[in-house]
C-alpha cells in the first residue's frame, strides 16, 4: 500500500470516529426533546374534601411549570378542573376544557348545568352532553383522597385531552 493511499484510509477512518463521536451526543439531544414536553398525567392536591359543599361544583385552578420539547417555563395556570363532592361523599372531577374546541366550560348555578360560551354547549352535572356542538361529553379525570398531616385531600389526576373528536384521547 502506498504511502498517501494509507494516509487518505486513516483520514477517512479518523474522519468517521470523529462524526460518530460529535454525531451521538447530539441526536440523543434532539431524540430526549420529543420525549421531554410529552408528560401524560400529574397529580394535584386541590382541596381538603370537608371544604367540598356537596352538589355544588368547584373549580380549581391547575398551576405547575410547564415545559415542552425545548422550553421550561415558569410556574403558572396550565389548566382547571371542576371539582363535585355528591351528598354521599364521592368526588368526581371534570376538565374544564369544552370537548368541542378547547373553550372553557363555566358553572351556571340557577341551571345546575354547565356551559360553554363559545358554541353554546351544555352539559349535565354528571358530564353529560345535554345540547350543542360537544362531539363528547366533558373529560372525567381520576380522583383519589388521600389522608395528608390527619386531613382528607382530593387528589385529581390532570391531563389534558383532544378536542373535536368523540374519543377520549389524552395528548398530556
């Protein structure tokens, strides 16, 4: 083999352990990115469950940092749920996020119903569509009490989901 044959063949050996070294750290960079800002559920201790007047919905806000693929932001509102204890002390939570569009659903107290402003959809206190363009009715969340320092909390597990669709599909 002549001289600059074998310097070229180490050159380009050289050449590719080089990249490959430069070349992994960075795609593991970028993969973890899309891994990152996709947390699909967190939970929150909102309220003390004898707080909770039973029948009356409750909204809470949901704060926490948000973060996704490439930016962690500052603390602050990331969504909220609405919150019912029944007369026999179940807890059921609800998105406060209209299944149709995204809006956010408020409580009409004389109705006992809730609404959303923007395309004019009601639902029952369970959840249910009762008329409007709501492709679903609202998202139910998971809840849980939990005994924190001897008191009763409810737990609620946020996640927000697609809207415009019939499913119930979580997109974190």
């Amino acid at each position: 083999m002549r001289r600059r044959k074998f310097l070229k063949y180490c050159s380009g050996i050289l050449g590719s352990v080089y990249a490959t070294i430069l070349a992994v750290p960075a795609l593991g960079f970028l993969f973890s990115t899309l891994k990152r800002g996709r947390k699909t559920e967190q939970t929150y201790q909102l309220s003390r469950l004898d707080d909770l007047e039973p029948g009356v919905p409750q909204r809470f806000t949901i704060v926490d940092q948000r973060v996704d693929a490439w930016t962690k932001y500052p603390s602050g509102p990331i969504g909220s749920v609405w919150i019912t204890k029944s007369q026999d002390g179940k807890v059921t939570a609800f998105s406060s996020t209209c299944p149709h569009l995204g809006c956010v659903v408020d409580y009409v107290p004389g109705d006992e119903e809730f609404f959303c402003p923007c395309h004019a959809a009601t639902f029952q206190t369970d959840g249910a569509v009762v008329s409007g363009p709501a492709p679903r009715g609202m998202d139910e969340l998971k809840t849980s009490i939990v005994k924190v320092r001897g008191e009763q909390w409810v737990e609620v597990e946020f996640q927000k989901f697609e809207a415009g669709i019939s499913e119930k599909v979580s997109i974190g």
